[in-house]
C-alpha cells in the first residue's frame, strides 16, 4: 500500500500545481488513498519531495530537485545502499535495487539531471532508465556510480 500511494503522490505532484500537504491529502483521498496528513509528511520527506517557487511568488511541490547538500547526502545514501546491480542491452539500463525502494531510487536518480537519461521506469525493484544512445549507457553508468 505504501509503494502505490507514494507512486501516487508522485504522479500528482508532477501532474499538478500542489502548494500544501492539505491539497495533496485531499487529492490522495479522491484517488482512493485514505491517508493522514502525517503519513503524507512522512512519504514527502522519504521521496526528498521540495517545494520550489515559480510565476514570482507561487510554490507547488516538485520530486527530485535536488536543493542543498543535505539533499544531495541524501541521494548518495539511497543510491550507495539501495543499487543492487546495474546492466543494459542497447540504450535501455536496468537498475536493480533493494525491494521496494526503486521509486525512491528512480526519484533520487531523476533529481541527478543527468542529461543522457531520456526517462525512466521505475517498479518494485527495477528501474529501467531510457539512455538517449546506447554509446552513453557506460557514461550514465559512471555517473549514478560517482553519485554513490
């Protein structure tokens, strides 16, 4: 249930304009999450969720950016304990982390902006990121690994 619902207020906050942990709870509620607003600040805090300012004075949350040096220990930490193993075939690279975290890590992989990475997928334990060309894979691969 957790996995989904943090999958969830992914989704959401990358598809709205959320401001508060009230918009967000009631958004989760509407998509069939029954959930508290502490459990909400608990799921924000280990998806490294932010809030940023954008059109001069609105906020909304955002996944992945990575904002400070704390953030930026945070990731290293998630990365450097949750990659199980990384391999590819052509330019798709299969990222296999500790069960239950490939979200978390796919979040935290995302906030890298690393250039070459077109997107990714992320499932249980499995994370498939899109490499823009397949002679990238192993720079992209050395690039998760310095981040570890």
């Amino acid at each position: 249930m957790k996995q989904k619902r943090q999958e969830a207020i992914i989704n959401l906050i990358n598809n709205n304009s959320i401001e508060t942990q009230d918009e967000l709870l009631s958004l989760l509620k509407k998509n069939g999450f029954n959930t508290t607003q502490a459990t909400v600040s608990r799921d924000i805090r280990e998806l490294n969720v932010t809030k940023i300012t954008y059109d001069g004075n609105k906020h909304k949350y955002v996944v992945g950016r990575i904002r400070e040096t704390a953030g930026v220990k945070s990731y290293k930490h998630l990365l450097g304990n949750c990659i199980m193993s990384m391999d590819y075939a052509e330019n798709i690279l299969v990222v296999k982390t500790v069960s239950g975290m490939a979200m978390a890590v796919a979040a935290a992989i995302d906030g890298l902006a690393i250039e070459d990475i077109v997107g990714s997928i992320a499932g249980d334990d499995t994370i498939f990121l899109a490499i823009r060309r397949s002679n990238l894979v192993e720079k992209v691969i050395g690039d998760i690994k310095r981040c570890c």
